[in-house]
C-alpha cells in the first residue's frame, strides 16, 4: 500500500529554462530525508507551463538523481485523455506510478471521469493515484465513480483533497482493503490520518521533510503528545505556503534553504516581501535555515 509523506516537488527554472543542476541538488535532499517518495510534474511543478519535452526530462532526470531510494510518481496534469497517455507512454519505464487529476474545465459527467481514468489504467501495469480536487478543476469524483475505479487491479489509491473529512473514514471502509486514501492538503493532514488517511502528498515535505515525517511516525506509534507538538509546530508554516499562489511560496522556502532560485514561469511571480519575511520567521522557529 502506498503510504508516509510524499513530497510533491516543484520545477526549478534558471532563466526561463529548466535547472536540471539545482533539481539534482533539491532532490538529493529529498532522497536523503524520510519521506517515501516524490511527485514530478504534478501542479506544484507548475505543470501547466511545461512542455511535452520539459516533462519527460524532468521525469527521467528524477529517475537518475533518485536511484530508487524513494518512490517517483509522474503527475499527469492534463484534460485531454490523449495526452495523459502520451506522457505515460513516455515515462512508465521510470516511475514506480502515476498521480492522474480529474479532467478540469471541461466538467465531465461522472462516466466520463470513469472512461478517463480506465483509458489511463488499461495503458499502464504502474500503480495510479486518483487525483480528487474539486477546487482546483471543477469537478469531481463522487464516491460511485471512486469505487468502480478502484476495482482497476492498478489503481491504488486517491489523493484527495476536499473539506470533507469524513470521506477519509466513510469511502475508506466501502472500497477494498488495500486501497489508499492519502491527504492532498497539509493544513488538514493530521486531522485525516485521524480518519483512516495513510499518507500525504505534501508541499510542506518539500522544506521539512524529516519533521513531516517525524509527525507521522508519532502518530503511528500512538505517541499523541510528540504528534501534536509537531502537528502545532508545522501549521504557521503549512498556512503560509499557500497564502499567496503555490508554487511561489514554497519556491522562496527552498531558496532560503540554497537549494533552487526563486523563479517562477508567468503569469505566477515570486512573493510579496511581507510574505517572506514570515516565511523567514517560521523557517527560523522550526530550525530549517540549513540543509
């Protein structure tokens, strides 16, 4: 089962251009610290402003930098289902699975949706995780459509992120056992492994991976004060890296820490000086000016 903190890693630029240099570096980090994986090209990756090309290089770049010490998982971040499979074609060799969003803007009906993700499931003998964010694309995948899905031999998993707490616990008992359901929002993820969550996919593992991860373990070993401590010590940091447009504010974290520069592609742009001195302030308190 797919499980633990899994970082969902940004795309370094320099110039305009991919930094294959810094993401080595970044990643290294990544694969160093505790978490059990990563996802390339997911929408922290600023997915939408890549390329074809610029997603199979940073793909298999990852691939090498990791070695197999984590997990990768490729995001496919498209609505049209031809070019979710193309980006699948073109990575399967080197991933360990797929982090597949609902079709967004074009609102699907829910056989739809289904049609969309067995056409990526029948493609494909890596593992899939469903992407559920209906604030992010418009749509969703109600709880009938999830469970048909997840009798797909491949698709494990769902990474879902709603103001629902409840689904964590009541679709998580309606699906087979060994399907995963992971939180896809940090300021909310110790409250949904309370609800039967078994992991996050988390922009906040990307600055304090060992630390997310040290709360998981907490929690797992039933030890509730050194969980809350932790749990509490995080949350400035998880409000913070989505008070203005993600990436950005998790792209600065990182290069406080010397790890990428602070480039975005438009129409994001780095941000405001008042944000990043509250970022400084919270990186500060939480030890996490060093790598």
């Amino acid at each position: 089962m797919i499980s633990g903190y899994i970082a969902a890693v940004v795309t370094p630029f320099s110039n305009g251009k991919i930094d294959i240099e810094s993401f080595e570096k970044y990643l290294s980090f990544l694969a160093d610290s505790k978490i059990s994986g990563v996802v390339v090209c997911g929408s922290t990756g600023e997915s939408l402003s890549l390329s074809m090309e610029e997603k199979v290089e940073l793909i298999k770049s990852a691939h090498r930098i990791i070695g197999g010490k984590i997990k990768l998982f490729a995001g496919v971040i498209d609505a049209a289902t031809h070019n979710c499979l193309e980006l699948i074609k073109k990575t399967e060799e080197v991933v360990d699975g797929f982090l597949c969003i609902c079709p967004f803007y074009i609102k699907p009906s829910p056989s739809q949706i289904y049609e969309h993700f067995k056409a990526i499931s029948d493609a494909t003998k890596r593992d899939i995780i469903l992407y559920n964010n209906p604030g992010r694309v418009g749509t969703s995948i109600d709880f009938a459509t999830l469970k048909k899905l997840s009798s797909q031999k491949n698709i494990v998993a769902v990474k879902e992120c709603t103001s629902d707490l409840s689904v964590f616990s009541t679709w998580r008992t309606a699906v087979k056992e060994d399907f995963a359901f992971l939180s896809g929002n940090d300021d909310t993820a110790a409250a949904a492994l309370s609800m039967g969550a078994v992991g996050v996919i988390s922009v906040t593992a990307n600055v304090a991976p060992n630390l997310c991860c040290t709360m998981l373990s907490a929690f797992e070993q039933n030890n509730l004060e050194r969980f809350g401590v932790i749990r509490d010590a995080l949350e400035p940091l998880h409000k913070l890296l989505f008070t203005e447009p993600s990436p950005g504010p998790v792209k600065y974290a990182l290069s406080k820490l010397g790890l990428i520069k602070d480039e975005l592609r438009m129409p994001l742009s780095p941000i405001s000086g008042a944000l990043r001195t509250k970022i400084d302030k919270a990186m500060h308190d939480l030890n996490l000016e060093t790598v």
